[in-house]
C-alpha cells in the first residue's frame, strides 16, 4: 500500500462529522434504546437524520453485525445516538467528549480527532490483543495507534472526494478537473452560464480541498516519515505547506463559486445536497460510502462520478482516520471486546463490505467498488492519496483544520488562519 509505514487512512461512517466538563444529560437530540437484557453493551454513535424513512444499506449493514454479535454473544447491544438539528447545538464530537470523558458508555463510535484526543488522554483501550485486529491492514493499525496503542479500529476505509455531476460538465464541454486551475475554470464556466454556485459545500469538509495541496508531495513525494518527523519537532510549519490550499479557496468564495455563508451553517449532505440532487449545484464534496447509500447520493438522476481533489499532482483522495474506541473504564469490558471482535471478524467485515460496497479495513476482504467511486478508486489502488488525519502528527489535523477554516468561512483572512495553525503547532510541541 503506502510508503514505509506510515500511514492511510480512514473514516467508517453514516453521516457523522465533526468539550469538556460536565456530564451531558439526555436531552431531544439524545436517543437511547433501552432494550435490556441481562448483559448489555451500550453503544453510543450518530444518527443519521436525512430521509430517516429511506433505505440506508449503510445502517442495515451495521445493524447485521450488530445481530451477529448479539446472537452469537447471548447479550444486546444499547445504541445511544445523538445528532444536532443545527449548527447552534453542540456537535456530536462535543457529546461524544463529554460522554467518554464521564464513562458514560462502552463503546464509541469516533471521529479523527477525538480518537487522537481520547486516545492521548489515556481513555481508550488498547485493541491490539483482539483477533481481528491481526487481519488488519498495517496501514490501518499504523494510522490508528497513538502513543503505542491501537485504540480505534473502523468498519470501513473510505476516501473523500468531489461527487461531480457529468451530465452538467457534459453539457458545457467540460473535462472533469486534474489540477486547482482546472477546477477554477470550470467554476468560471458555470458560473458563466447561470449557475448560481458551482460547488455545495458544508462547514465540515471544505479542509479537503486544503488537505489534498498541503499534503500532495508529503505523501506522494518519498520523503514522508522525514517530513513529518520535522513538523514534529517544530523545524517546518503545517502553515507553510497549507498557505496554498487556504488562499485557492479564499479566491472559491470570492468568486462565489462557494457560498461561505451557506457553508458556514449547513450540515453535511443535507445542506448543500439538495441542489445537487436537483441539478442546480454541479460539485460536492462527501465520503465513499455516500455515493451508496440512497439516503445521501446513492440514486441520483443522472451519471454521477467521484473524483479526487484537485492538487498539482491530479486528483488526490482525502483519507481521515474514524472507527470504533473502547472506554479505558468500560463498565462491561469483556462483553464490549467481545463484541467488537465479532463486527470486526473477517465474516462480518465480508458482509459489511459487500452491502456497502466499501473498502474493508481487513487485508483479507476485498470488494469491487460502483462505477461512479472507480475514478477515486483508481488513483488509490495506484497507492496516490493523501491524509487528513494521522495519529503520528503531533498536530490533530482533521478537527483543528477544521475550526480554522470555519474560521474563513466567517471572514477571517488567510494571514490570521496561518497564525492560528501556528499556534495550534505551538501548542502541540509543548504537550
């Protein structure tokens, strides 16, 4: 796969993304399934609120492993799940701290920075004992150890990309985008010709689009452990290889090909997603398993392809770390091992990967993707990719990128969000 050991990627994943203090108490947002038997392992993770009455193969392909282990263990599984209605609310990530932090629940269902949180923090078990984690691929392990322990591990590897509209790119003799210039004309030619905004965006996952020009040449280069190990030690700046990625989307939304107000707000999918079912928006960003599931992208009306971000080297796949951690104070830690050992036994992962039609994090399953993920697909199985989240980055990449370039979408200048990596850099050499 990968570079000498380092590294790859990524995210599980229904349509989550992304504390301290207090315990948070079950509230509207909150859903807890009291089903109780005599041993319970209780579960917390999102839930998808978009077209809850729609098909969703990825919840049913959970839901089966899930089963698995509850028939196979004699024991149930407690989902608690929590979703925010709005931007306003506290994010999912922020639920999850407290919660983990509070030992509210056994098992967790992870963002990449709050696995790299809990994870440094000391909350979250070592995985390394199980017997699925031997099927791992090393690249999975190697992306998902901190501190020496491998603390999450996710059902699935998925890679972010642009989901383009082919019809509408067609339509004004456009090819579909290699390089940043190349998207930006495309933006230009939309616009030209009527269409309000070329790109849907959400304030979760616009850090793609500086992830793949940051990061292009560090792990596509040959020199990836050495370039890391200098950012470790403060002898380069995450700024300078991200000044390009935040000023090439600074120039999106003064252009209005990116709405930053709309952004700002909008939740994954269900914001910008609309316009790009409708055909009004050609271009959005979103994970592998959206381009499956009916509740997201999985049944368009028209041929959808998903490509990789534009970088100097092409498209670039954005791969960021997500998976299941156990608390360090599980209340029922040999039934949660042994639960996370069955939904990660290589016949669930089989089954999960072949509902999904996703990348298994097993080295031993192997699945062929749909035909609008191949262009992603392709550049991956070419080993061409690039991360946005990596645990042996002193740095957390994925949740810090993330608030900064919220911070743009505000109206915040590239000057003062390059001051504002350089401070989190800071920050994390003096831990």
């Amino acid at each position: 796969m990968k570079k000498a050991g380092i590294i790859w990627l990524v995210a599980v994943t229904a349509l989550f993304v992304g504390g301290c203090g207090t315990k948070v108490e079950p509230d509207k947002n909150l859903i807890v399934n009291n089903n109780a038997k005599e041993r319970v392992v209780n579960l917390f993770g999102p839930m998808e609120k978009s077209k809850p009455n729609a098909e969703n193969a990825a919840r049913n392909a959970f839901d089966r492993t899930i089963a698995i282990a509850e028939e196979r263990l004699n024991l149930t599984v407690d989902y608690r799940t929590y979703t925010a209605d709005d931007h306003t609310e506290k994010t999912y990530d922020d639920v999850v701290l407290d919660r983990a932090r509070n030992d509210m629940d056994d098992l967790y269902l992870l963002n990449p920075d709050t696995i790299q949180i809990l994870g440094e923090e000391g909350r979250l078990m070592d995985l390394s004992g199980l017997d699925s984690a031997c099927n791992l691929r090393d690249v999975v392990k190697v992306a998902n150890t901190v501190n020496g322990k491998l603390v999450a591990i996710p059902q699935e590897v998925v890679a972010y990309g642009l989901f383009v509209n082919k019809d509408m790119f067609d339509q004004y003799n456009l090819s579909l985008p290699n390089t940043p210039q190349e998207l930006m004309e495309c933006c230009k030619v939309f616009k030209e010709n009527g269409i309000e905004t070329p790109i849907g965006a959400n304030r979760w996952w616009l850090e793609n689009f500086i992830f793949a020009q940051a990061y292009a040449d560090l792990y596509n280069g040959g020199n990836t452990e050495a370039e890391i190990d200098a950012l470790n030690k403060g002898k380069s700046k995450y700024s300078d290889y991200m000044r390009p990625g935040f000023e090439y989307l600074k120039e999106l939304i003064d252009k209005g090909y990116i709405d930053a107000e709309k952004a700002y707000v909008y939740e994954a999918i269900e914001g910008e997603g609309a316009d790009f079912l409708a055909q009004k928006t050609p271009i959005v960003m979103a994970y592998w398993g959206a381009a499956n599931a009916e509740t997201a992208y999985g049944k368009p009306d028209f041929e959808m392809q998903v490509i990789g971000f534009p970088s100097e080297r092409g498209q670039m796949p954005v791969m960021a770390m997500s998976g299941y951690g156990v608390s360090a104070n599980a209340k029922h830690l040999e039934d949660t091992l042994q639960v996370l050992d069955v939904i990660l036994s290589d016949e669930a992962l089989q089954m999960y990967s072949e509902v999904n039609k996703v990348i298994s994090p097993s080295k031993n399953v192997e699945i062929d993707c749909i035909p609008a993920l191949k262009p992603l697909n392709d550049r991956i199985q070419e080993d061409i990719y690039v991360l946005g989240s990596n645990a042996s980055m002193k740095m957390e990449q994925w949740g810090n990128l993330c608030m900064v370039v919220r911070d743009l979408l505000s109206g915040a200048t590239v000057d003062q969000c390059m001051d504002t990596i350089d401070r989190l850099q800071e920050e994390s050499l003096n831990k």
